[in-house]
C-alpha cells in the first residue's frame, strides 16, 4: 500500500507544479490592468549581473492603469527603464529621476483576441503536461503489475486513482484559463 500512495503523491506533486507554473504565466499577460506580476519576467543588467526587476524595485499599482517602480538603488533607474523598453510588453516607462511610472493602455479587441489565443494555447500545454505525468505514472503502475510488486485489483484502483487526480488538476487549469479570459475581455 505504501508504494501505491508514494504513486499517487508523486502524481500530485507533479501535477500540482504544472497548475502553479500555469498560473505563473498566466500572472505575466498583460490584460488592461497593472499589476507588479506583470514586471516578473523582467531581468536588468545590474552591475553586470541579469537581476530580477522585483529584486531592485519596490513595485506598486496605485490605480487601475497604472505601475509605479520604486528603484532601492536610484542609480540602477536608467538600466530599469531600458529593460521595460526592451521587454515584449510594449510599454514606455516615464522617468522622473527617482521613479518609473508604467502607464498600462487600454487593450483594443484585436489585442484582447490575441491574448486570449495566448491563454488557451497556454492552458492547453500545460493540459499536455499533466496528461504526460499519468501517462507516465499508468505506465509505472503497469510495470509494477507485471513484475509482481503490485496486486492486479491494486493498480486497477491506483490507474482510478490517478485518473481522479487528473480530472481534478485539469478542472484547475481550465478554471485559471477561464478566469484570465474573463479578465483579459472585461473592459
């Protein structure tokens, strides 16, 4: 029994992993609203060594619209605001010497259509992701079973199991799809 539910844990980690790195991501689109999630990703050149913006910065969002970059070290500001431009975010900081102010546009339908494209292609390999963990865990069973480790009826309900936790981390990345699309066409 104990090697069926080391099984089942380890599909639940897995899966688990693939949900928040999912959500991770999901945090990073830009969709007409600020929020300091979306500057994660973002990396300055800061004495030579690629950093974290949100490791040189205090990052708030004062408005609906809006991302103030509050910079620990004022010398590092010039190199911040060169990251933001450089990033795939498309915005232009305004530098007024001691901080950055992000203005975050209002998003066109097109833009809106390609970000949801975006959410589901995103969702739909992160789909791919878990599906290939009970693949490989069924697969792991199967062997146990042939080899005699593993009763028949036993991994009979581990597969079922495993199924159980598949539908239920699958929910999950479909409710997080969802919930980012609401967001992303909500105007």
């Amino acid at each position: 029994m104990d090697l069926t539910a080391d099984l089942l844990k380890e599909t639940g980690d897995r899966m688990g992993k693939t949900v928040s790195t999912l959500s991770k991501d999901l945090a990073t689109l830009r969709a007409g609203r600020a929020t300091p999630a979306l500057l994660d990703r973002i990396t300055v050149d800061y004495y030579g060594t690629p950093t974290p913006l949100n490791q040189l910065a205090g990052i708030s969002a004062p408005e609906p619209r809006l991302l103030v970059i509050q910079p620990w070290d004022k010398s590092a500001l010039k190199d911040m605001e060169k990251a933001i431009q450089k990033s795939d975010l498309g915005l232009n900081p305004t530098n007024d010497g001691t901080i950055l102010r992000l203005a975050i546009p209002q998003l066109t339908r097109e833009r809106r259509a390609d970000l949801v494209k975006v959410v589901r292609k995103k969702t739909e390999e992160a789909k791919v992701a878990v599906r290939n963990i009970r693949r490989e865990i069924i697969e792991s069973i199967r062997e146990l079973s042939k080899d005699g480790e593993l009763p028949e009826d036993s991994a009979h309900r581990t597969q079922d199991e495993v199924q159980k936790i598949t539908d239920r981390h699958i929910n999950q990345l479909e409710a997080l799809a969802e919930s980012k699309e609401k967001e992303i066409m909500e105007v």
